[in-house]
C-alpha cells in the first residue's frame, strides 16, 4: 500500500493486508516479546526493623548482614552491575531521627545482588522501617 | 499453601521476568519460617537470609524459575576478568524451568543459589558449622545486639 493513499481520516480497517506487515513491522506479538525499557527490573519494600518483605518483584531473598545492612538477591540477573538503583528509607515511628539508604561501601552492586546501607543522618547504621529500592537497568 | 489449582503455563523459553509477572498476578505470597544463619567472616556477625515470598510461591508453584545451573554459568562469567555484560541470559529463559519444589527443596535451592559458595560447600568441615537452617522464632526477637548474633558454639557438627 503506498502511503500517498492515506487519507485525512486515518487507515481504515482491513486496509493493510496481513502479508504487508509481516516483515520488519511492529505487531503486537513483536511488542508482547519484548521487555519494555523503562520499567523496574527490580523492586523490593522492606522493613528492616522486623525484619520482613513488604513486597517485591524480581527478588528471590534478602540477606541481613548487620544492623542497617542488607542484601538484595535479584532473581534473574542484571546483565551487568552498571544499573541504576534508587531508594528511600523513613524513620522509626517515634524517633526524630531521619534515615537514609545507600548502597553498601563494602561491597559494589553485582549483576545477581546489591547491599544496602540504612543509617541516620549522623552516619549510625539503624534498622529503617520503610526501605524501598527499585532498578533500573538491563536484565540479562 | 494449595496453589495446584492454578496451571503454570509452559514458561520454556520465556523470559523469565515475564514469568515472575505472571506469577505476582496470579499466585500468593508464601511467608517461609525458613532462615538460613550463616557465617563467612569470622570478624562478622551471623548473616540471616530470608526467602522473598514471591520466590517462594514461584517454587512451590513448579514451572517458572530457571535450574540452578544456568545461574552457576552466569557467576562463572561474571567473574571472568574480561566480563562486560552477560551474553548467555538465554540460558535462564530457554532452559527447561524447574519443577516445584517442596519448601525445603526450596531453601536448598536458595541456599545454591544466593549464599556464597565457600559456606555452603563447606558448612560442616570445621569445627563449627558455618551454616544452619531454623525457624523465624529460633532467632533472637530483639535486634537491640544484632551486630554481635553468632552461630552458637554448643551446636554439635555431627559430620565430625
């Protein structure tokens, strides 16, 4: 079909044959197969204090270390470690202290886990109550 | 936990993220009383593992996640000194998904799959053990000490 016969009012239906888009077009089998770039390949809610899974996807265990310290262990891989994590942590009902969640300086991102770090503002390690993290990135 | 009643689609060769998808819309969560106390610095307190509740659904549903061989092949890559990206992902979605697993061939799995290698491979080789299984309520209610929680000595290693 030449697009010069397009008119003002759109394609009509039944007008592009299933044999013209068969190649190199997009359908909604090609969209269905793959995974959309953008979404969350990885997000996890926990609370650190009970310690307890709210919620998560893509997730198979958390591990934790120490006080304030966790790991997040991916269920299927990251393709690598260069994925981007982002969080938040709020603090214990009752305490005036505000917490922060980063990731662990002891041990860097790995394409299967990432560690976190839950500390107050004034750098002591605490068990947040609300420890949210999601990545973004390229799953293997 | 009865989830027969839901049929696991045929997942081979699907991605395996979209297979957790399916799974968060259409299995429950399973809150395993499992946890795995594990100890691989002796400078460090015991670390507590805990199988996510999506997971477990996931394995005791059968059909879904990867074998755990195609996971060992990834972490082989991964630690090659040249590695820049995984290239053989196909390996979790193409591989035929494992069949479901009772929780405690659930945490075995895990436990192959999440702790590292040095520990489990040899948690019964020294005179302490390094890894134990036990139950949520087995472990101390209060994280006032948390930093100081070790593997007891007393426990007995029976393979010695």
């Amino acid at each position: 079909m030449a697009l010069s016969t397009i008119s003002s009012d759109g394609i009509t239906d039944a007008t592009i044959a299933t044999g013209d888009i068969a190649n190199d077009a997009v359908t909604n089998t090609k969209i269905a197969d793959s995974l959309v770039q953008g979404i969350a390949a990885v997000w996890i809610k926990q609370d650190f204090n009970a310690p307890a899974t709210d919620d998560s996807l893509n997730v198979s265990g958390t591990t934790d270390n120490a006080l304030g310290d966790f790991t997040v262990t991916i269920n299927t891989d990251m393709g690598n470690a260069n994925y981007a994590i982002t969080g938040m942590a709020s603090r214990l009902a009752n305490n005036l202290n505000y917490h922060v969640v980063m990731t662990h300086e002891t041990t860097a991102p790995a394409a299967g886990l990432y560690r976190l770090r839950c500390s107050d503002v004034a750098g002591n390690d605490k068990d947040g109550q609300h420890v949210s993290t999601a990545v973004h990135g390229d799953l293997a | 936990m009865n989830q027969e009643q839901i049929k696991t689609p045929n997942f081979q060769n699907t991605h395996v993220y979209k297979r957790l998808v399916w799974a968060k819309e259409n299995l429950k969560k399973y809150y395993s009383d499992y946890r795995i106390v594990y100890e691989d610095n002796v400078d460090e307190c015991a670390k507590i593992m805990t199988p996510d509740p999506n997971w477990m659904a996931c394995a005791l549903q059968g059909g879904i996640l990867p074998p755990l061989e195609a996971y060992s092949k990834l972490k082989e890559d991964e630690k090659k000194p040249n590695f820049e990206r995984h290239s053989k992902g196909y390996l979790l979605h193409n591989s035929t998904p494992v069949k479901a697993m009772t929780e405690e061939q659930a945490v075995e799995y895990l436990i192959k799959k999440d702790c590292p290698k040095s520990v489990w491979k040899n948690y019964n080789k020294s005179n302490k053990l390094k890894m134990i299984i036990c139950k949520k309520n087995q472990l101390p209610s209060n994280r006032k000490w948390r930093n100081t929680w070790k593997i007891k000595e007393e426990l007995v290693n029976e393979d010695n």
